[in-house]
C-alpha cells in the first residue's frame, strides 16, 4: 500500500495483504514487522528505525512502533483538526526544527492539503497544530501541488517558516490521472510528480520547477503496467531522486530510484 525511506538507505514496504511492514536495505530484506491487521494504508519511518502507521478505517488510529515492531503509542485521529478520519491521507514525520513530530496530511477534497500535528517525531502526544500543505525535507518550508480540472496542476510553496505567505503556479500537463505530490530538491528547485494520461496508457512523471517556480523540464518515472491498489507509490529521497513502487507485469513489486536527466 505504501512504503518510506529509512535511514542509511532503508525502504520500508507496508505489506498490507500479508500484514507486515519488510525492511530492505541494498535490495536485500532485512527484516519484517508483523502488523496486526490489514487495513494500515500508509507509513512513514521514524528514528532510529522505528515506523509511524496511519489507518484511516476504524479504530482510526497513528500507531508507532520501535525498530522491533513493539507498540511504542496509539494515538486516535479524530479530534481537533480531525474531524473525519476517512479524510487523513497520509502520515508525514518531520524529525527535527520547529516543526518536528508526526503529521497527518488531510484533505476534504479536490483542493489544498493541510496538515495537522498530533505527536512528537517518537511518539509522544503534543498539542495539536495545524499547517497548509506538508513540509519540505528541511522541516520549514510548506508545499503543495493538487489539480485544478482535468489539464491543470496548481503547485503552492510558501516563505520558509510561514504558514501565510506563499507563491503559486499553474502547470498545464493534463490530462492528470493523479497527482502524487511535490518536493523540494538540494538545489531549491521543485519537483512535482503525477500520473499523466497517454491514450489507454498512464505515464507517472517528474515535473522539475525552478526558483521562481517555471518549469525547467520533464522525465519519466515508468508507466503503470498492471491494476494495483498502491496508495501512496512514490516518494523523494534526500537527494532529491524521485522512487516509485509498482505492480510489474511478472506480479512482482519493485522499488526504483530515477534521477532527473542533467538540465532538469
């Protein structure tokens, strides 16, 4: 259903059918967690090798578990901020800064994310607090990118450490099938990945903005060759490379890293 990158090159993979999180490092399992249900649609992982679970289904829950898999905490996501739990999309651990802890990324609908903090980055409950979009790799600064209609992605990045001043650009590349989400890369460039339809097809495209947020270029990151039911597919390392989990055509389940092209 989903999977995050660890450190020292860990990619945890949410195996939901068989409930279990694997953990591979250099191709090679290293170990796996075992989960207590089902129904877990997304991860992010946590220090020291531990991972923060979302579950949007009942008993509506953000549970971390240590790098053994133990319970650390549950937490329940309605509440303050809160109001339906079908509407957490996504759980998103920002480690250190002003911002560090465990966010729910929440959406009501076609439009602008936000984001709401519900526990420290191990685990421990904190007051809750509320952001527009979902935080850069630096922890400060708030992006966002959605589509507007069918041919229109609208892409929001906002002043380092506010929560108000923000710019914002229109990028035709319909028509979208998804948009799967926007980061900033090393050099403060941006990149926005999406599911961009080709005839019968569906292409998965990295989308490279400059500083003043024009687009610098395109590159692909494969094509959707079978069904799948993958909830969260791609995600950005610290370099800034774009990593994509599909559904081959063998039934088998790949993680792949693609770079931008030189120029983009």
């Amino acid at each position: 259903m989903s999977f995050a990158l660890g450190e020292k090159g860990a990619v945890f993979v949410l195996d939901q059918r068989n409930r279990r999180i694997q953990v591979f490092a250099g191709g090679i399992r290293q170990r796996a967690l075992p989960l207590d249900r089902e129904r877990w649609i997304d991860l992010d992982a946590a220090p020291g090798g531990g991972v923060a679970l979302l579950d949007n289904h009942p008993p509506y829950e953000l549970r971390f578990l240590d790098a053994a898999g133990k319970p650390v905490s549950s937490i329940a996501l309605e509440g303050r901020l809160i109001a339906w739990a079908a509407e957490a999309l996504q759980v998103q651990l920002v480690p250190a800064g002003p911002w560090a802890g465990a966010w729910v990324v929440v959406s009501a609908g076609p439009g602008p994310h936000r984001s709401a903090r519900l526990a420290g980055p191990e685990g421990a409950p904190l007051p809750r607090i509320s952001a527009p979009g979902l935080f850069a790799a630096d922890g400060e600064t708030l992006l966002d990118a959605w589509s507007e209609g069918e041919r229109t992605l609208v892409v929001t990045r906002f002043e380092k450490g506010s929560f108000s001043r923000f710019e914002e650009a229109r990028i035709e590349a319909g028509p979208i099938h998804a948009v799967r989400g926007v980061w900033m890369r090393g050099d403060g460039t941006l990149c926005v990945a999406a599911a961009l339809a080709d005839g019968a097809a569906v292409g998965e495209v990295g989308i490279v903005l400059d500083r003043e947020l024009k687009e610098r270029g395109r590159f692909s990151i494969g094509r959707e060759e079978t069904p799948h039911e993958i909830w969260r597919p791609v995600r950005a390392g610290a370099d800034g490379a774009l990593y994509r989990m599909s559904v081959d055509r063998d039934r088998k389940v790949r993680v792949r890293k693609f770079t931008a092209p030189p120029g983009r």
